[in-house]
C-alpha cells in the first residue's frame, strides 16, 4: 500500500457504528456486524435467501435490463450477461472465482456500510465488499443504503474490466492517503461522479458505467436525456475534487471520460496539491458549468 502508515487511523467498531447513521443518510443499521470479522468480512450464508427475495432480485434485475442496452457502455453489459445473475441473488464465491481468474479482484461479503479505512484497504487489495442483504419490495425504486442488488449489479462487472479494475485499485491506496492528508472529503466526490455517476464517451455516443445510475431505475434514463438542467462535462479531476454533489436527487452534474485508460492515468496523479489549494478555498456548487466548459449532450 504504498508505505501508507494506516497505525493512527483506526476506527474502532463501537465509534464506527455511532455514525453508521449519519453515513446512511438518517437510516437505521441493517447489517449482522455481530458476526463480522476484523475486516468487517461475513459469510454469505446464499442458502438462507428466501424464494422471496430471489424473486425480487429477478424483478430488479429484468426492470434494469429492459433499460440499460444503448445506454450501459459494452464493458458493463458484456460483463454482465457473463455472470449469469439473472435467476436469482448470486453466489458471491462463484462469481469471485471467475473475477480472480479475470483481473485479479476478489468479492467480500460484508453486513453494510463499513469503516473508511477498511473500505480502502480491501480495495487497494483488489477486493471490493459486498452487502449480503436485500432491499424490502417496498424499496424496489429507491433505497438509502446500498444493499446487495446495487453492490453486486452495480459495481462488480466492471471489475471484470482491467483497466477499470486497476483504478479501482488505485483509489483505494489514494484513500488511505488522503486519510492521512486530510484529503477525504475532496477523493470522496472523485468515487462518487465517476465510479458511482460516470459516463463514458464512445463512437455510439455517452454511455453509462457508474453503479449507482446502473442500479437505477429512473436515472438510467434522465442522465442520457437532453434538455434537463444538468451538466454534462469532461472531467477535470481537480475539479471533480471541488465538486459538491446531491445524495437525494438526480444528478446535476454528470462528468464524462474519454476511456477507461484517461480515468487511470489522471488518478496516478499525486493529489496532495490539490487537496492543499482545494482547502484554501470554496467547493463549487453540484450545478456549476465554469465559463471554458462545454456541454456534452446535446
């Protein structure tokens, strides 16, 4: 992990789970950590699914299929039909044997959200985490914390990509040093408007490869639509860092990568300036277009 002295950053569980509330945006912890280890890893326990929710999965599952081709990018959709989930919550082992076998990355069960600290560490380790529990039907369009629908749909198969998975990797160890340079707040909003929101640009047009638009079911649709009030611009990382962004509404600001390789290369870059000349002064608003921007989706 790049010499990263993670000694001074501990969490301890009892402090974490003071603020899981506040993490969750107000909703209640609903997650087994009882049972979790030190890394927060649980055991699956896929025969404890009930037909129930593997029902629901399908449901989930065939609504985002009816919206994303033309709109996904081919590496998510390519990737996914190779994973075979669409009859049911998906073993987590078995999918993870194969993602091993493609870049490297492994899946983790764990209870929730987990710590700062142990979320970078598993991904600078090449191991993504993944919720074990579902959302309630009455959640289908909407939920506050991500659940094993938005986790695993959402995020893996693109870890299939490797390239994408490399600066997944990346992130993960530029966690762990901005958690020592009081940089957290600015990375934080580079994970969301790019491996949460991001849009790729290809010879089709823009394409989708953010999770949280993936497992989506009205976003799909509105962050490719013309004419709303929301931005469409290349990304600049430095700004990306100085950017706000919306939890509880669609996106304002929808920032757009050339490649995958683009999205690596500028995260390479060593942010400690940044987080120094970003501290100095006031983060841009979710709706900001600067005067040198251009609107992509026209």
């Amino acid at each position: 992990m790049d010499n990263i002295n993670t000694n001074n950053m501990t969490v301890s569980n009892e402090e974490f789970l003071a603020t899981v509330a506040e993490k969750s945006h107000g909703a209640a912890l609903r997650g087994d950590y009882e049972h979790a280890d030190s890394h927060y890893v649980v055991k699956q326990h896929w025969q404890a699914y009930t037909e129930a929710e593997h029902d629901l999965w399908r449901a989930l599952y065939q609504r985002q299929m009816s919206l994303l081709p033309g709109r996904a990018c081919d590496e998510f959709l390519d990737a996914l039909h190779k994973m075979n989930a669409a009859d049911g919550i998906p073993e987590f082992e078995k999918t993870s044997r194969a993602l091993f076998a493609a870049t490297g990355w492994t899946i983790v069960a764990v209870p929730g959200l987990i710590p700062e600290l142990t979320f970078f560490e598993h991904l600078a380790n090449r191991r993504f985490p993944v919720t074990v529990w579902l959302r309630k039907p009455e959640e289908f369009n909407y939920i506050v914390e991500p659940d094993v629908f938005h986790d695993f749909f959402g995020h893996v198969p693109m870890l299939f990509n490797p390239v994408f998975a490399d600066y997944m990797q990346l992130y993960g160890k530029g966690g762990l040093k901005a958690m020592q340079l009081g940089g957290l707040e600015q990375l934080a909003r580079l994970y969301w408007y790019t491996v949460e929101f991001g849009l790729i640009n290809t010879p089709q047009g823009l394409r989708i490869y953010g999770a949280g638009i993936l497992s989506s079911g009205g976003e799909v649709e509105y962050c490719l639509t013309p004419g709303t009030s929301s931005r469409h611009i290349h990304l600049n990382i430095q700004r990306c860092l100085n950017t706000l962004y919306k939890i509880d509404t669609y996106q304002e600001t929808y920032f757009v990568i050339d490649s995958f390789q683009e999205l690596f290369e500028g995260t390479a870059t060593d942010f400690a300036p940044y987080y120094e000349q970003l501290k100095q002064g006031q983060a841009l608003p979710a709706n900001t277009l600067l005067p040198d921007e251009k609107e992509l989706l026209v």
